[in-house]
C-alpha cells in the first residue's frame, strides 16, 4: 500500500474514489457539503429520499456524481457528531476500508481525516487511519495453499489534511505510522507462525534478518552451552524437557549520535509453545500456547519500527527463546532452582515457566547497565481473569516511568491498566525450602507473578507489562493482534524526543 497527505477541495481531486463523511442524522460534514454544492444538491437529495441515515459505518456508493471528477464518491456514516470518538473513528475507518477493497476503487482519497475527534490532532488522525488501514489488510495465508487474493485491491490512499500548514505534520504521521504498521506486521507474522515452525531458533533467524537490511542494529544469541556458564539455571530448566534448544536472542540498536548513551532494554516472553510441561495444561484451546511468544514478537515488531524511523537512542531487545514440554528430562514440580542471581526457587508448578526464563534475563541484562528495562509477557491467565482482551497490565514500582508507559497506551489506542506491586503480595511466594516458590496461587496471579520478577530488577528502573490478554485474539477471528508495538513504539518515540503533532491543536 502507498500512502500520501494532500491538501485539497474534493471536487478537484481525480481519483478512482472519493471518501466523505455524513453525520447523524444526515447532515453533511463540511467536505460533504462542498460537494453538495457543487453537484447542485444531488448529495442532500439523496439523504432527503432516506438512503443514507448516517448511523456509524453505513456506507453509500455513488458513481459520476454531477460536477464532480473523481469516478466515485463513498459516503461513510460517521455517527452524530459529538459523539465521534477514538474507538468510533477506528470503527469507521476500518469498515471504508473494507468497501473500498471490495468495490474495484485501487485509489481513493479520503477526506475522513478531516474529521473533528474528540482530543485528536491531524497527526493523530492521519497515523491512526494508517495504521488501522493497514491491520485491517493483514492476513496470514502464507501456509495456505489457495490465497484469498481481492481481484481489484485498494493499492494508494491519499489522507486529506484541512490546511497546507498540516502537511508537514502529516507526513511525520505517515512516516511513523508506516514504521508501527510495519513494525505490527512482523509481529503479527512471527506470532501466528506454527509452533513446529517458529522454535526458539526461527526466532533467533528473524531477528538475524532484520538485522541484515539495517545497519544500526546488531544480533547475537546464547544458547544452551553459554547458559550453563552464565548460570542461567532457571532458564536452562524450562527448556530441558524440549528437543528444540533454548536460545536468548540479543538485538542491539545503536541510534544515539553519543554512542554510549545508556541502553533501554527490552525483554519478551519468547515460549514457542507453553504446553504447561510436567504441569500439563488441559487440552482445550492448548494451541493458543504457540502464542505464549507474543512478548517476544513485541520486541522484534518493536525493534523493527524503531530501525525504520531511526529514532536517536540506544535499545537493546532481548528475546527470551524457550519451549516447555514435558519429558522425562523436564524439570517438575518440587525442583529447586538456582537462578542467575544466586536466589533460590522452589517450582511447585511447571506451567508457571514465563517468570522462571524472564528472571535470569532480569539479572543477565544488569550487564548492559540500562537506563530502564521495560519486560513484556503473556505471563498470566489471572490478567485476562482481570482485564480482559482490552488492556494490558502494567505494573512498576518507579512512578515515572510507569507514567510514561501508561500515557504511550493512550497516545497509541494500545492501552494498559496499572495493576499494584506492593509488599504484601510478596508474602505470598513464601517457601518452607527456598527462598521463594515460583506460584503466588489462584488470588491475584498476576501481581504474584510481576512480584516475582520485581525480586530480580532491583538494580534499575523496570517495568513490566503483562499482555496475556491483549497480544492475541481467539475464537473466529484468530490471530495475532500486533500488540504492545504500538505502545512500545510510542515509548521510544516520546524517549527520543522526535516531534509528533501540532502543539497548537
Ligand atoms: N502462558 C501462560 C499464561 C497464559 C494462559 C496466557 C492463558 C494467556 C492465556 C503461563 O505460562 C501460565 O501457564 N500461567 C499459569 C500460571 C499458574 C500456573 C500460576 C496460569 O496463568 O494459569
Ligand atoms: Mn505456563
Ligand atoms: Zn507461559
């Protein structure tokens, strides 16, 4: 897909389509009205005779409207117009896009950026239409043998913007939503890849690819033999019941024009599969576990939009490769742990593996001296008990940053919920043999959980981000969702400090 930002009256514009809102109940947005106007009422007199109400994403097609050149015009239902919000707008986008790729039209330029939202400026409007119009495009159909190919698909949009001082502004919105989108696609690509495919190493060899096409970035990995001298013992264990090795992958993204500015570090839950090990998981939807990646292929996405925009940091993405299985090697319950960090653990259950890989990452990363880790997990069915498929779970001790993080989900559409950290949970890791258990229980698992790995970042700024929930979709429409890229993307962006939308807006 080609993008563009234009500023021009819809009229004038010689495009296969045109795409214009109307309000509830059928009044005309101001571009709808220019075009009334000029095509002497035709657009009014439609909405009189009642074919076009307005209701959000009702959709109305006409051809060779008088006087004017584009060869359509799709008049979007865009709700009343106070109410037009974020989740509305999104809504809107996605259905138009949808026509547009169904009705032949392989161009179109859409006015809908034109749009009042609530609290959103042009830059906002215009890389959210990007990137919406992208994921709604998105499908995964490499391993099917017959491809649902559109027969005319939209190929160029252009995104109206109301003044040309805007155009500026636009385009940085273009620029950054191309990089996020694209960023979402490798993760979404990478996440729903089977498990017999995507292993630990595939991992490893996507991060390798990415890193063959930019410079600034440079990949290593550690496998099983180079644990066991770092004493990676916790890891190490959660791998061992599998045929596929363990392998921690290193991304190291070099932006800063200092050079040796201090690295953010991201860190994600890279299991392959989850299959609960010794600990085995009921069968029911047990495939989702290839899913239990989905940290992991958050960071790469992430890794990915960050080398596109060349943003001036330094970012280190680690993914913590791993597969638990059960065998009679696997490690079970009543083993005790000695972890990178010297902590002992008691595992009263295998399928509680995700904080076991995460905390030797935890105290492997203290070498890179961060200037704060940010990690991010399918870690728990207690979040999704807790928040459902809409927010992810955020939870930090540091203040600021968790602040930081929470305002990246909400400029982003990717949003997350702080969740407490404190003291008392910690009681409940208590062991009679270690010096704790790897399970908090079935009240508050996913704060037992972040409680967890909170004892193995005590030497920097963390945060950790539980995306159970979020990071993919079940039932009919299955799949990768892209997130936390967005919000992670957002992140890096405000760290950078790049420019974003019109301050005056
Ligand atoms: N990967 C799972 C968490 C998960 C489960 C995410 C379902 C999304 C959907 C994790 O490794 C796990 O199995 N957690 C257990 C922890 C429990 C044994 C303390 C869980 O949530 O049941
Ligand atoms: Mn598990
Ligand atoms: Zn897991």
């Amino acid at each position: 897909m080609e993008f563009s930002v234009k500023s021009g009256s819809p009229e004038k514009q010689r495009s296969a389509c045109i795409v214009v809102g109307v309000y509830e109940p059928r009044r005309l947005s101001g571009i709808a009205e220019q075009l009334d106007k000029i095509s002497e009422g035709y657009i009014s007199n439609l909405l009189r005779r009642g074919d076009l109400e307005g209701k959000p994403g009702q959709m109305l097609l006409l051809h060779h409207v008088p006087n004017v050149l584009s060869e359509r015009v799709l008049l979007v239902g865009c709700g009343k117009e106070r109410e037009l919000d974020e989740r509305q707008y999104k809504q809107i986008i996605t259905k138009t896009i949808n026509t547009l790729n169904e009705t032949g039209s392989m161009e179109a330029v859409c006015f809908l950026t034109e749009l009042h939202v609530k609290g959103r400026d042009t830059y906002w409007k215009v890389r959210e239409a990007l990137e919406t119009t992208q994921n709604s495009l998105y499908s995964f159909d490499v391993l099917k043998t017959r491809k649902g190919e559109t027969r005319r698909p939209l190929r160029k949009l252009v995104f109206n913007v109301p003044t040309r001082r805007e155009l500026t502004v636009g385009e940085r919105a273009i620029e950054h939503g191309l990089a996020i989108s694209s960023g979402m696609r490798l993760c979404r690509d990478v996440a729903n890849m089977p498990p017999n495919i995507c292993n630990p190493a595939y991992l490893a060899s996507q991060a390798r690819q990415l890193a063959e096409i930019h410079e600034s970035l440079t990949v290593s990995t550690i496998g099983e033999e180079q644990m066991a001298k770092l004493e990676m013992n916790s890891y190490l264990a959660v791998g061992r019941g599998s045929h596929n090795e363990s392998v921690m992958t290193i991304m190291e993204y070099n932006g800063s024009a200092k050079g040796n500015d201090k690295p953010i570090v991201l860190i994600g839950k890279g299991l392959t599969f989850d299959s609960g090990g010794i600990s085995l998981k009921p069968g029911e939807a047990m495939d989702e576990m290839k899913y239990d990646m989905g940290g992991a292929a958050g960071v790469i996405g992430t890794m990915k939009a960050l080398c596109e925009m060349k943003l001036p940091i330094n970012v280190i993405g680690i993914l913590a490769g791993c597969e638990n299985m059960p065998s009679s090697n696997a490690y079970r319950p009543g083993d005790i742990l000695t972890t990178m960090s010297g902590q002992t653990v008691e595992v009263l259950n295998t399928d509680a593996e995700g904080r076991l890989v995460l905390c030797d990452v935890l105290t492997y990363v203290e070498r890179f001296d961060p200037e704060l880790v940010v990690d991010t997990a399918t870690l728990t069915g207690a979040c999704v008990v807790a928040l459902g498929k809409y927010a992810s779970g955020l939870f930090s001790a540091h203040n600021p940053l968790a602040h930081e993080l929470l305002n990246a989900g909400e400029q982003s559409g990717d949003r997350a919920w702080r969740m407490p950290l404190w003291d008392e949970y910690q009681e409940l890791l208590e062991s009679p043999f270690a010096d704790m258990t790897n399970l908090g229980g079935r009240a508050g698992g996913s704060i037992t959980a972040a409680c967890f790995l909170s004892r193995f970042a005590k030497k920097y700024h963390w945060a950790h981000l539980d995306v159970a929930g979020t990071a993919w979709n079940s039932g009919v429409n299955k799949g990768s969702t892209g997130r936390p890229v967005p919000l992670l993307t957002q992140f890096l962006i405000n760290r950078a400090g790049v420019e974003q939308g019109e301050k005056s807006a």
